[in-house]
C-alpha cells in the first residue's frame, strides 16, 4: 500500500497553507486513516512549531543534508497523525538538497494512506519539488485579488510539471460583501472550492497552544470546515458533532482575553 501524496500549496506567503496542512492531517488521523504531515518550508519551518516539536534534533533538514534516516524524522503528533518536522537554522536549511525529497518520499508513502506535503510560499526550487512529487495539489487561497493572481501562477506551474490542481480552499472566508466569494474563485482559478475555512479565532487561540484546533476546539467554525474537508478526502460521510465537551473551558477564556476574538 502506498499514500495518496497531497501537496498544499498557495503562491503568496500566509494564506493558511501550515494551518491546513496540519488540520487536515489531523483530522484524516482522527478518522482512523493512517496519515503523515511533512515541512517542505525548509527555509521558514512552522509545522513543527504548531506542535511544540522545534526542539527536535533530527528534522527533514538532516535527511535531506545527508546526515539522517527519513525514520528518524518521524515524531508522534495527535490523534496517531505522524509529523515530518524542519529544522530552524539557517545552516542545516544551507545543508538541504530540496532535490533529495523525491528519493525520500519513497520510503515515507510506504505503508501510509495519506502524505500531506506543507509547501512554501513562492516558486522557488524547494517549493517546484513539493509540487512535483504530489499525486493531488490544493491551493489554499484568502478571498483577495494578490492570493487569486499567485494561486493562478501556482496553478500553471503545477500544470507545466505535468500534474493538476485538484481544488482550491478558501481560507479566512467573511461573509462581506466586497469579497470574492466561492463561485467567483471557482471562476477565476478554473478548479472547484473544495471547502470554506471562516476567519476564526479560535485557530490562533489553539495555535497558541501548539494544539490543533480540530483537536483542541472541535466543534468551532474552522474545526468543523476541516473536519468535513478530511472526510471529503479520505471519501467518507461527515459526521459534524464529536464527542468532546465543547463547553468553553477556563483556559480557553484566558486564552480570549489574551489573544482576543470573539
Ligand atoms: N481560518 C483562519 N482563521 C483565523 N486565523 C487563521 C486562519 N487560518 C490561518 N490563520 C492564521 O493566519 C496565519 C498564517 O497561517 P499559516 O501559517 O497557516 O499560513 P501559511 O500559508 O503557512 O504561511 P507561510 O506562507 O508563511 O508558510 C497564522 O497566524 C494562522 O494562525
Ligand atoms: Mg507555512
């Protein structure tokens, strides 16, 4: 058995590609499937960050420099969902070979039913790779014209790799009337929104606690959009309420009168 290989992707830099990356892939483990996340921002390493992993010695960083065995890159995150983080130093990202992640990848789709691929902004060399080596590609778009203009050159340098774009998320949606909303981006990009992800607090709140907050807040609006986004992939009937208690707890409180929201 190998994995489907999902590369989030965007073009322009904080549309939310690490948030989903790490979401989605919770929640896909969540659902019992067996599903590792992978920091292909070398330069700029965040997922590891959102999971309190930026201690780890041995990252993609040191296997793709050489040093280190894919296996020994691979941390337990929540829910059973495994974790590929990248280091922070300047030097192991000088170290990398980004061109190495094709051999690797190899080794990390045996066994597994998903590989999620966090990609980097931009159309560098390391973020041509993560594109190249996917099975499916989401972008992951704000409802703003910058996000569309580099979603669309994203979308033709996928295409020019010989690859699709299989669908669009449109992350920090508002119901305002100024934005572009889903039929429009469906229009523009020329590929279908797979989900609307709303500007919710409650994902920096969790942030804030290295917990994702499909885990952490299950039932608020993001949680709920990434939720329903897993089982549209893994091909299963979403089942909105979770067993958690959703009731506000006190450190959730706390944490709204730190970070704010509503
Ligand atoms: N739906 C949302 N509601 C509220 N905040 C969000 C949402 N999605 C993402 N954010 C916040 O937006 C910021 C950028 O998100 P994230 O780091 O996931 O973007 P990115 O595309 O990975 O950025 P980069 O290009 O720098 O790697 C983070 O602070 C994150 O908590
Ligand atoms: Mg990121």
């Amino acid at each position: 058995m190998t994995a489907h290989v999902y590369t989030i992707a965007s073009g322009k830099g904080g549309t939310g590609k690490t948030t989903t990356t790490l979401n989605l892939g919770t929640a896909l483990a969540a659902l019992g499937k067996k599903t590792v996340v992978l920091d292909a921002d070398l330069g700029m390493a965040n997922l590891g960050l959102l999971l309190g992993l930026e201690k780890s010695k041995i990252t993609l960083h040191e296997v793709l420099g050489g040093s280190a065995k894919i296996n020994e890159a691979i941390y337990d995150g929540p829910a059973g969902l495994k974790v590929i983080p990248s280091g922070l130093s300047l030097k192991g990202f000088q170290n990398c070979d980004p061109d190495r992640l094709r051999e690797v990848m190899t080794s990390i789709v045996e066994g597994m039913d998903f590989v999620l691929i966090d990609a980097p902004a931009g159309i560098s060399k390391d973020g041509v790779i993560p594109l190249a080596v996917a099975d499916h590609v989401i972008l992951v778009v704000n409802p703003e014209l910058a996000s569309m203009a580099d979603a669309l050159k994203t979308k033709a340098l996928t295409e020019m790799l010989g690859r699709s774009v299989e669908g669009v998320i449109l992350n920090r949606a508002e119901l305002e009337r100024t934005e572009i909303n889903r039929n429009k981006v469906a229009e523009l990009l020329g590929v279908k929104v797979l989900e609307m992800i709303p500007e919710d607090a409650n994902v920096r709140r969790s942030a804030a606690f290295k917990v994702p907050v499909v885990i952490r807040i299950p039932n608020s609006p993001a949680a709920i959009a990434f939720r329903r986004l897993a089982a549209l992939i893994a091909g299963e009937k979403f089942k909105e309420s979770v067993s958690k208690e959703n009731k506000e707890s006190f450190v959730d409180r706390l944490a709204r009168s730190v970070f704010g929201g509503k």
